[in-house]
C-alpha cells in the first residue's frame, strides 16, 4: 500500500531532526474516501477526467513528487547542519547575492526600456510564491545596472524570505558537496587548477585600427609609472573597460578623493581616445545633418535634423528607430544604454574544468599549465603579475602584459592574483589548521563550490552524507525506502 501520510510524516520529523523516524506500518494511510470523485458531473462518465481521488493519489506517488520532496528536504536539513562552521553565514549570503543579481543582469523579463525594474521582478516571484513577504513595496525603479554593481545597488525590496525558502537551500546543497571534496577529497581541489583571475577583452575597432592597442598601452604605461608614488592606483580593468565604452563618469561631490581622481581619469582618457560610443555616434552621422564643426545638428525642439531619403543610410536609421516605431533620439539612448550594460570583464576564480569562455585557446592553455610561474611577469616595481603571450606582439616594452588574438580580433590583460598548486593548497590547509580542527578559507571553498557543479561529486557527496547519517536503516516508508534504493542505492548499508 502507498503511504502518502507516512512520507508526510517523514517531512514533519526533519525539522527535529535528520533521522527519519517515528511511523508504525500499520497504520492505514490513505483517506477512507478514496474512491469518491472529485466532482460530481451530471449526465457524465464517473470516470471522466481521472475524477476519483485515488486516481490523483497514485499518479503523485507514482510520479515521484512526494518521494522527491521529502528527499530533498532532508537533504537541505543535512546540509543546514553540515555547513554550519564550514562556510560563514556572510560567505552564505555572498553566493545568494550573486545568484539574484546572475539572473536580472541582462534579463530583458525585468526591464523596461533597458532600466531594470524591480517591481517586474518581484511580481514574477510572487506569482510563483503567492504567500511570501517581500516588504512594504520599496523598488528600484528604472535603473541601469551596470556591471560594477553589487547587490545593494540594484535590489531594494525584501528579500530575506525569498532567500532562505527559495535560494539558500540551493547554495546549501552545493555547499554539503563543497564540504564532502575539502573533507574527503583536497586532492581534487589541489588537481583543479584553479586560478584567481581578472580579465578583459577588447574588440578592435573596425574603422580605427590600432587604436585599442594605443589605449592599452597608455593606460597601462600609467599604471607602471605611478607604482609606489602617491598617485598609485589600483589595476582596475572595470576602469580599462569604463574608457573602452565611453561612458563618461559623474565627478560629484559625494565621491571620495580616490573615486574622484578615477572618475577624472576615465573621463580625460574618454575625451582623447575613440571608444565604442564614438561608434554610435558614426552611425548617426549617416542619418543626421552635421554642422561645419561636425557636430551633429538639433532643431530647435532638440530633435536631430535626419538626412534627405536620398542622402541617408536606411540600414542605420531602421535600426535607431525601429523601423519607424520610435524618434531617433529614443533609439540612441537605447544604444547608449545597451552599452553601459555590457561586460567585457571578469574577476572570479576559474578552475581548468570549468575554464573562462571568453579567453582564445592559446590563452587558457598558459593560463592553466603546470608552468604557469613561467607565463606570469610584473613590474620591476612589483605589482600585478601579468599572463604573457606566447608571441609578443611588436617591439614595445609593454606588448608583454597582454595578448592580441587574431581569431577574435581583439586584445586580452589576464591578470593572475593567485594560483593554486598542491603545495599551495596543501599550505593554506596546514596554515588553517589547529588542534586537528581545519578551517576552510574562502578561497577554497570558492574551489570546491564551483567543482560541485559537476553531477558525479554531486552524487559521490549525497551518498556520503546518506551512509554518515545512515539513513537507511531509518526509514519507516515502505515508498521512501524503495525511492532511495532506486536513487542511491550505494547509501543503503
């Protein structure tokens, strides 16, 4: 007999605790009306729309929804208390902040005209969480997410309730994998390759040629002169890429001296060098009239002047109007805006798995070689160690901090803050370790945390857990019971 009320139970005893306890096999556990329908149809077949409830009882066993339900909430509670002292709460909320903010960078279903709206995202989660709390209604409205922002910057409803029902458990049951490889398995995380890493990519510009290359060597001339004088700052490639775009920094008041002095440098590099906003502005110079000082000319409501049918390029002028739908004004701030959002960049750790897709082959191959101490170069001053090319590009002193790739066409800075050999995980282990008792960095578990996306240390981890807190020999479902035998069967002892 299928025992619906049992695995009900089942879910009632996790949260006392992770044994799975507590039920008699006798107990009769299907309702004593099993046999009646659903509804009561006139002049109908009784067995119209698979009408009785036994009909939709067995179809929810026998689909596995329940089995499935109550197994992964006994896993979330194994991994509540298993993590607990394995990764701090903050390094917790740090992995749900970045899942959150994954999902609406980018994702036109929460934006209006380019501009997140967060109202948009919040109905989407209500609507598939019809009784959860998300504040009093405070929203970010129309905000353009850029790809420095965190999560404070973009989200300002409440999410707590959402996080912990919907998004920790999640992170959660990675985390358990996370802890089961740095538990049974650092040779795994040693072997693993993984590299901190920042990175940019820039395209060449189709009608300046080798202008990238001119900003990248400026820009990067600068940083080395200024390395341990006052006005030293920091290799920042989100500011490389601020300049490549083109989009111009509000210097206000508000702003530290150090944020002010960023801002003021982007925005002197911007007016000196081509970036990909001057390819919009060419592009409009193809549909819109131009002064003698080559500007581009409003009337005087502040709408640009278009081009005679004959003179202009249609291609364009569909594209910054929608074919008509909207003023061409309204299409060059979508272009704009599109390009503020776009990310050219990353800062992460990467492991030789799971490698970094926007690198050429040549790159990653350096990036993640066994010699990789080879590949890294610095200033003699110090500062950031820079992954070589394997061919310099030209004579100049700075072609060796970055690779140009022909393919792609476009240039790369990769930046190693770390990597991690053998020797350097097993030192961060032992440096971490006190009276037999290990405390994992965050930088380890970042290791861990992205090799538990691969299914078989999933499994390898799930079924580890199951044996340690031997599950089976505590189930009292008979549907249960046979659900894990049939899923991990490896678990029962």
């Amino acid at each position: 007999m299928k025992k619906l009320l049992k695995n009900l139970l089942v879910v009632s005893t996790l949260s006392l605790g992770v044994m799975i306890s507590g039920c008699s096999k006798s107990v009769s556990t299907k309702p004593g009306n099993m046999n009646s329908n659903i509804v009561e149809f006139v002049d109908k077949d009784d067995d119209y729309f698979r009408n009785t409830l036994e009909t939709i009882y067995d179809e929810m066993i026998n689909g596995g929804t329940t089995n499935t339900t109550v197994f992964d909430e006994l896993i979330n509670t194994i991994a509540k208390k298993e993590v607990n002292g394995f990764a701090t709460e903050e390094k917790i909320n740090e992995l749900c902040h970045d899942i959150m903010l994954k999902e609406v960078k980018g994702n036109s279903s929460y934006n209006t005209n380019n501009l997140f709206d967060e109202e948009k995202y919040v109905l989407s989660l209500k609507t598939a969480n019809p009784n959860m709390n998300f504040g009093k209604g405070t929203y970010n409205k129309n905000y353009l997410i850029s790809p420095e922002d965190e999560f404070e910057d973009v989200f300002k409803a409440d999410y707590t309730e959402y996080i912990e029902k919907k998004v920790k458990p999640g992170v959660l049951k990675k985390l358990l994998t996370s802890k089961f490889l740095c538990k049974n398995s650092i040779s795994s995380i040693s072997r693993a390759g993984a590299r901190d890493v920042q990175y940019i990519k820039l395209e060449n510009f189709s009608n300046k040629v080798g202008e990238v290359n001119k900003l990248i060597n400026e820009w990067l001339g600068e940083y080395f002169d200024k390395l341990g004088t006052e006005d030293e700052f920091d290799l920042d490639l989100d500011e490389l890429q601020a300049i490549y775009k083109g989009v111009t920094q509000d210097v206000t008041d508000d702003l530290s001296e150090k944020e002010k002095t960023r801002a003021e440098r982007i925005n002197n590099y911007i007016s000196r060098y081509y970036t990909l906003a001057n390819e919009i502005k060419e592009d409009l110079e193809k549909i819109v009239e131009k002064d003698t000082d080559g500007n581009l000319v409003k009337d005087e409501n502040g709408k640009y002047v278009m081009l005679s049918k004959d003179d202009t390029d249609q291609t364009i002028e569909d594209k910054y109007t929608g074919s008509g739908a909207y003023q061409i004004e309204w299409g060059e701030e979508l272009a704009l805006r599109n390009l503020e959002q776009k990310d050219f960049t990353g800062d992460d750790i990467y492991t030789s798995s799971g490698g970094i897709s926007d690198l050429p082959q040549e790159v990653s191959q350096r990036l993640f070689s066994a010699s990789i101490s080879s590949y890294l170069v610095s200033s003699d001053k110090g500062g950031a160690k820079f992954l070589t090319p394997k061919t310099i590009l030209n004579d100049e002193t700075l072609s060796k901090y970055y690779t140009f790739d022909s393919a792609s066409n476009a240039y790369y800075i990769v930046v190693v803050n770390k990597y991690y050999t053998s020797s350097v995980v097993n030192k961060i282990i032992s440096d971490n370790t006190s009276d037999g008792k290990i405390t994992y960095t965050n930088d380890i578990i970042d290791i861990a945390f992205t090799l538990a996306d691969s299914s078989t240390n999933q499994r390898q981890a799930l079924v580890y857990y199951l044996q340690e807190y031997d599950i089976g020999s505590n189930i009292h479902d008979d549907d249960f019971y046979d659900y894990i035998v049939s899923n991990y069967s490896e678990a029962i002892k």
